[in-house]
C-alpha cells in the first residue's frame, strides 16, 4: 500500500512511503511533471527511472529543453532498460520553451495544453492539467512527482514551489510530492501520518535529516520516530520550527507518526545515488 489510509482505534492515518518516490517499483503508478530546471546531467538517471514508470508525463514550458536535449536526442534510456517515451502533455505560457521543439513534439502527438494565465506559476497550472487528466483517463495514480531545482540556485523560486504545494493540497486528493536534489517534501494535511523510513536512509548521514515546517499558519505537533520528537508543541514562524531533525529508529529503518493539528511541510533527504550504498549495505547486512 502507498499513500494508503488506515483506521487507527477510530483515527485515520495517512501512510507515506517515499521509497515508492526515489526508487518506485513498476507496481507503484505515478504521475510526473518535469519542471524547467529540473532536470541536469547530476540526476538525469534518477529522472530517466521516474519517466519510464510513470502512467502520465507532463513537461512544463521550458522543461522540454532538457527533457529533449538530456533525456529524448541522446536516448540516455538504457539507464533504465526502457525507450524514452515522449511526454504526454507539454503545459505552460511557452515563454521558455523552444519554438522548434513546441513544433516538433506537437507533430510527434504530444498534448500542447497553453495556461497563459499570469496570476499562477506554471507549476500551480501543470498540477491542475494533471488532476484533470488524471479525472478525465480515469489514470491510477498513487502520486505525482515533481522534478524541480536540480540546477535552480534561486531562493524565489523554492518559495513558489512551496505555496503550490500548499494550493495543490486543496486541487487534487492526490498527494503531489517534489524532488529538488537530495531532498523530497511534500505537505501533510491535519491528522495523523505515519512516515516509513527505509534502512539506507536512516543508515546514511548525508539523507538521514528531516523536517517539518509550518507554513502560513501555526500548527500543534506531536511526533515518534524522530531524534528530537515533538510533544503537543507549537510549530510557527517566530518561534519553534523542527529543522535539521533526524530519525531514532532502528538499523532496519520504521515508521515516523506525526499527528497535527493543521499542515504541515514534511522535508526529508532522500539517497540520490542509491545503487553503491544499497549494495554495500546489503553486503554489511549479509556478511559479505
């Protein structure tokens, strides 16, 4: 089960497994919206798995220059034993996008969906492209990710991402989760989640950290899992915010609850480069 809802002595809890994110089994179906500066030659890879296995592919305005240049003309796909399929739907104001390639993808049949609309951000407009679509194919999507910020250095834009999340959270029930290099965040609605932490990343320093973040509003926290848990406590700005936490689990990785009073930001690091820790870690693990 992923991003699944149990009952809990009467409570419903949300269950999270980012794993499912970073490294999703073909099972797992997705959405994923690639957006402009999301993808480089660093996580070209990682995006390339993602791609492959997601059930729809949305490219925003300036997002298909790369896609084209790192991911489709050099056909980099091997990466991932799967040809490189074309996006579903091209989003956007088109003021980044390469006029050929907006031609060229929309003679391939790709989708060419404008949103001119100047008072949301192309990511905001994307994620409602996606939930329409999602409706509209009757697509069974577990979540959406979204590729951002691998070579972004801009703080403005971190912010915007953060308020979609926060705007999406109330357009779609799907969860929509974003990847911006080694970290993974996404918004936790009032109530009780429970959080699986995999072995490798409580077991590796560089992606054992985490968060939670209030953001427009305070919200009152409980917490498990955590190295410096939360008890009925206030998190706001001006105040206390859970930054720079980390996990007290065992070697074999669990579970993280969080239960609060209204949503929350959830940031945590995930493994960009898996393959050479898991292996090692497998290794450790078997005695060899």
């Amino acid at each position: 089960m992923e991003n699944g809802i149990e009952e809990k002595s009467n409570e419903t809890e949300v269950f999270w497994q980012p794993e499912n994110y970073y490294c999703p089994r073909p099972e797992v179906h997705s959405a994923v919206i690639l957006l402009n500066n999301g993808i480089s030659e660093a996580n070209v890879k990682s995006v390339l798995q993602w791609w492959c296995n997601a059930s729809l592919r949305i490219c925003v305005d300036g997002a298909t220059n790369h896609f084209h240049h790192l991911m489709w003309q050099q056909q980099g796909a091997a990466a991932c034993h799967c040809p490189c399929p074309l996006p579903d739907v091209i989003s956007g104001d088109f003021d980044s996008i390469q006029p050929d390639l907006l031609k060229l993808y929309s003679a391939e049949g790709v989708t060419i969906v404008p949103t001119p609309d100047q008072n949301e951000t192309d990511f905001t407009k994307a994620v409602r492209v996606a939930a329409s679509l999602i409706r509209e194919r009757q697509t069974s999507v577990n979540h959406i990710l979204v590729v951002a910020g691998s070579n972004n250095n801009r703080f403005d834009h971190v912010l915007a991402i953060v308020a979609t999340l926060y705007k999406a959270y109330q357009i779609t029930s799907t969860p929509v989760v974003v990847v911006w290099g080694g970290s993974l965040f996404w918004v936790l609605g009032a109530g009780r989640h429970r959080i699986q932490v995999s072995a490798e990343l409580c077991c590796n320093p560089s992606s054992s950290w985490c968060g939670l973040v209030p953001v427009g509003q305070a919200a009152t926290a409980t917490t498990t899992g955590l190295k410096w848990n939360l008890d009925h406590q206030t998190l706001a700005f001006g105040q206390l915010v859970s930054t720079s936490n980390t996990y007290q689990l065992p070697p074999g990785g669990g579970d993280v609850t969080v239960t609060t009073s209204d949503p929350l930001l959830w940031t945590m690091g995930w493994m960009a480069e898996p393959g050479p820790f898991k292996r090692k870690y497998s290794e450790l693990q078997n005695g060899f």
